[in-house]
C-alpha cells in the first residue's frame, strides 16, 4: 500500500487537499482524529489525551492497511505533527512513538503552506508567525526520519493541482 501524509500547520486546507486527493485516486483517506477528540473533550487536553490520540492514529491506519484492496490511502496529519505536539507543548514525547514513526513506511508527505489565511476555532492555537515557525519544524522532522516530501501551496483548485503534480513527480 501507498501511504501519502498530508500535513502542515494549523488552517492550511490539510483535510480539504485529503479528501479531494483521496476523490481524484478513487481511494480511500483517513481523516484526522485529533481535532475530533479534543473537541469533545470539554476541558483543556493533556498529555494523555495525547497518548490516546496517537494510539488511536496508529490503530486506525493498520485497520486501513488490512484492506486488502486498498492501494493508495491518504492520511490527513500523522505522528509526525503528534510528535511535535508532544515536544512544543509537553517538552518530552515518548519513546514508542519516535520508533513507530522510524519503522512506518510512508512514501511521500505533501506539506500544505501557510499562504492560507489562518482561521481561528474552538481547537486552534497557532496562527501569525507560529504557523511559519511549525512549518519549518515539520518539514525538519520529516527529515530527520528520512522522509520524503513536497511543499504544496495555491489556492482551492490550484492546490490540489498542485499536489497532484507533486504526486505524478513522485511516480503517484
């Protein structure tokens, strides 16, 4: 199975670009859980609820995996931006977490830009220069790991147009 990552920071069209991907490849996409999960939450998340997170990301991609006629699936976020999370605002992030990313096979990550206005709600709380800083963060974890990955930007159809063109360049 192809696994794309969709990711970024905060209010750069991640899930839109996964979803449309997902239409345009005739597949499957896995939407993100942590948004979900804190929403409901009604109090302030902790590191735990962290932990739950990533637990839950990870189990429901293996389900994904075990579709046997699933042959591209796009991930909107991953553990990457889970680990992250955990280092900015915990300080530590556990040690499992850092060797399932190392073990993960992704083949591409497709970085969503900043050049989408940011755009407050109830779970959001990185916009202004935070967003620069997180992005540059991300794609140097990407690294880090050995990953692959594209810089997406445009607006709306130019997006996904030019994720698409990311994508064929890759051999998608």
């Amino acid at each position: 199975m192809i696994r794309i990552v969709i990711t970024g920071p905060e209010s750069t069209g991640k899930t839109a670009l996964a979803q449309k991907l997902a239409e345009a490849y005739n597949t499957v996409w896995m939407p993100e859980f942590a948004r979900t999960y804190v929403e409901k939450l009604g109090r302030s998340y902790d590191y735990d609820d962290v932990v739950v997170i990533a637990r839950h990301q990870i189990e429901q991609e293996e389900q994904l995996a075990l579709q046997g006629d699933v042959e591209i699936l796009f991930l909107d976020t991953w553990l990457i931006l889970t680990k992250v999370w955990f280092d900015l605002v915990f300080k530590k992030c556990p040690n499992w977490l850092i060797d399932k990313i190392k073990s993960s096979k992704v083949d591409l990550f497709l970085v969503c830009s900043t050049d989408i206005e940011w755009v407050a709600d109830s779970v959001r709380e990185n916009g202004g220069a935070r967003r620069e800083e997180l992005l540059r963060i991300y794609c140097q974890e990407i690294e880090s790991f050995g990953f692959k990955y594209e810089l997406v930007n445009g607006f709306g159809n130019s997006r996904l147009a030019n994720a698409l063109i990311a994508l064929k360049k890759h051999g998608f």
